[in-house]
C-alpha cells in the first residue's frame, strides 16, 4: 500500500529538525505520516545536532563540512558558524603579519582552515629543528627511528634528510647506525 503525504507534511517534518530523507524513509518503511514527521531523531542526531546543521547550511557550510570539523573536535556552534574559509578571503594585512612572523601564506591558510584564530595563526611562531645537535644527538636520532621503523613495517618512519647528510659528512651510512633504544618497556 503506497502511503501518501503532502508538502505540508515535509515542512512539518522539516521545521522538527526531521530532514526530507529521513521522513520519506519513515514513511516507506511502514510510519504514519503523523509518526514519521514528530517522532524526534534518535541515537548520534540529538534536535540540538539536528538545529545546528540547518544554522551550518544556512551559513553555507555543507553537511560534509560541518561532520569533519565536529569530528575534529570543534564544538556544534563553531562548526556552524564558522565561515567557509577561501584562499581569496584572508585579509592582506593579515598576510603581511603573518609574513613578518616568518609565516607562509600555505601555513598561514592551513592554521586558519585547521581552526586555529587570525591572530595565533598569523603570530606564533614556527618552531625550527635544532640545528647545533652533536654527532651522537644524530647517531642517537636515527638508531631509534630504525628500531621504530624495525618494530613497524607498515608504516615505516623517514630518516630526515639533514640527519642523513650529517652521517654521511661522518663518512657512515644509516646501515651502519646501531638501532637505539626507543623507550623502557619494563
């Protein structure tokens, strides 16, 4: 028996914070309309969920979007409210701050993408590796990233290009390093 509804039932459902989809799916799968447009959602899409990926849509933010930044850890309201963040849409003196701070405009972006404010994106400060490191503190480095890459095959760790170059200066190769103990297990 095909089951009918009106539009009015759609807005209904809709203004319950019950979506187009959800609602026709009820209905086909046995619901009265009645039912199928105020029985509240239940389970991970609380009404309170439901409010704020229509605040999301509403500020342009697509459904896609708003998940991965609750799944990222942001907070309903952030997640909805925080506008899509174009490449064209950061502010020259923003980038120009940045850049005095010695912060590229791809890490610039990317902070800001990330969630992190304007003002902390464009001022903290890149931390650079310790260059002055002895030639044991780089005998040390690479025997644990050996033993890491020993005890995980699948997902094997890189030797940094500048800690090989060092061995090499050492005439030595990354084969000759002795694996280092990476942590007490006991």
């Amino acid at each position: 028996m095909k089951r009918t509804y009106r539009s009015e039932d759609v807005a209904e459902a809709e203004r319950n914070g019950i979506n187009y989809e959800t609602f026709t799916r009820r209905v086909r799968n046995g619901w009265t309309v009645e039912e199928a447009k105020t029985r509240p959602l239940s389970g991970r899409r609380s009404m309170e969920k439901v409010r704020y990926a229509q605040m999301a849509a509403e500020n342009g933010v697509s459904d896609n979007t708003f998940g991965a930044r609750l799944k990222a850890g942001w907070t309903l309201e952030k997640a909805a409210t925080t506008p899509i963040l174009n490449q064209k849409s950061l502010d020259a003196d923003l980038i120009q701050k940045a850049e005095r701070n010695g912060i590229s405009y791809a890490l610039l972006y990317n902070r800001i993408r990330k969630g992190w404010n304007e003002e902390r994106a464009a001022t903290e400060k890149v931390e650079k590796p310790k260059e002055d490191m002895t030639d044991e503190e780089v005998l040390e480095v690479i025997g644990r990233i050996k033993t890491m890459r020993k005890l995980n095959k699948e997902f094997p760790m890189t030797y940094p290009a500048p800690m090989v170059e060092r061995i090499t200066a050492m005439g030595m190769t990354v084969d000759e390093v002795e694996p280092r103990r990476v942590m007490d297990l006991g």
